[in-house]
C-alpha cells in the first residue's frame, strides 16, 4: 500500500478527532486505513468490491458506481471527506452537500498540464485553472494550491475547505494568524 497524500497528512488534524470520515473512490485504502489508525471511523466507497474487501475490518464498505448510479449518501453526514486522484464533476454539487456542519473537504487531483508529464492525459479528467476553488465557493476555503509538485512529476489542484454552520468555530493551522483564522492560501502557488 502507498503512503497517504501528503496533502492528506498535512490538513487531516482539522477533522474532529474520532469524526466520520467519508473516503471517495478509496481503491486500495491508503487513506481509509490511515485515517482509521487515527481513530476515525471511515466509510470507503469505490466501484471496486474487491479492493474494498480488504478494508472491511477496518471501515464501512460502500460498494457503488459513483459515475452510473445515484449518489449513495444522500441525507448523511461527514466530519472529513477525502478525494484524491479522482474527479468526476457531477460529485462537486454533491460533495459539500456531504458535510456535516464544521466538516473538512480535503481534496487533491490532477490539473490541466498533468498531459506534459503522465497520466491521466485527457481534457475530461483534469482541472482547468482555479476550477476546484470555484466549484467550492459555498464552503471557507482554508487552503488551495493550482501548479506543479516535482517529486513525482504532476500538476494538481488541491484544496482544504470547511463546511460552516451555526457552531463552526474557525480552524486553527500553522498558517493561521491569531486575528484572522486562517485564510486561503495563495492561489498562484
């Protein structure tokens, strides 16, 4: 199994410690499992039974279709929801709607230019530029970055947003400051 997203890593500790985790096209689990040793209780959903099959001890198994078939979680509630490497756009509406209120979106996927270096190479399954942040503009972006990663080669587009309600408290990271709590990051990055 290959390590957890950096990304992932670095923004996971704004997810309610023991909060529902919804992980998004899971595949192998990096994240599932990762999460779970954390102490979160994690629902992974992908298309792939088999993939999953081995995370069954470890989280709630949602097989599903997420391109051909309804999306499965209507009416429930996550503390975290975690996507990377995956993008089909239809789920940008339903993504934010998963949210419990104080609920952390943390997202990373590849964005146009990954063509010049790998895979994925078509049009369909990458970001245009600032795409993610304005599909996201109804939650508090607490940070974003659009460009290049060198080590291995990609362009992508991630984002931390937070889902804010009657409770929310605004979140506290090493890039917050102690009058404005925090704030996208810079987007030409």
């Amino acid at each position: 199994m290959t390590e957890p997203s950096a990304w992932v890593r670095r923004w996971a500790h704004l997810i309610v410690p023991g909060g529902r985790v919804l992980d998004v096209a899971a595949g192998g689990g990096r994240h599932t499992t990762w999460l779970a040793a954390r102490g979160h209780a994690v629902t992974a959903v992908d298309r792939d039974a088999a993939l999953l099959a081995a995370l069954a001890a470890t989280a709630e198994i949602v097989v599903a279709d997420l391109e051909g078939a309804p999306w499965p979680f209507d009416g429930r509630r996550f503390d975290g929801v975690v996507v990377t490497n995956y993008l089909w756009r239809p789920l940008f509406a339903a993504l934010p709607a998963t949210l419990a209120d104080g609920g952390v979106l943390l997202c990373e996927t590849f964005a146009a230019g990954q063509e010049t270096v790998g895979r994925p190479a078509r049009a369909d399954f990458l970001l245009g530029r600032g795409e993610l942040l304005g599909a996201m503009a109804g939650l508090r972006i607490v940070a974003f970055e659009d460009g290049f990663l060198p080590d291995p080669e990609r362009f992508v587009q991630r984002i931390v947003a937070v889902r804010e309600g009657p409770a929310t408290r605004p979140p506290r990271h090493p890039l917050a400051s102690p009058t404005d709590g925090g704030g996208p990051a810079d987007p030409a990055r």
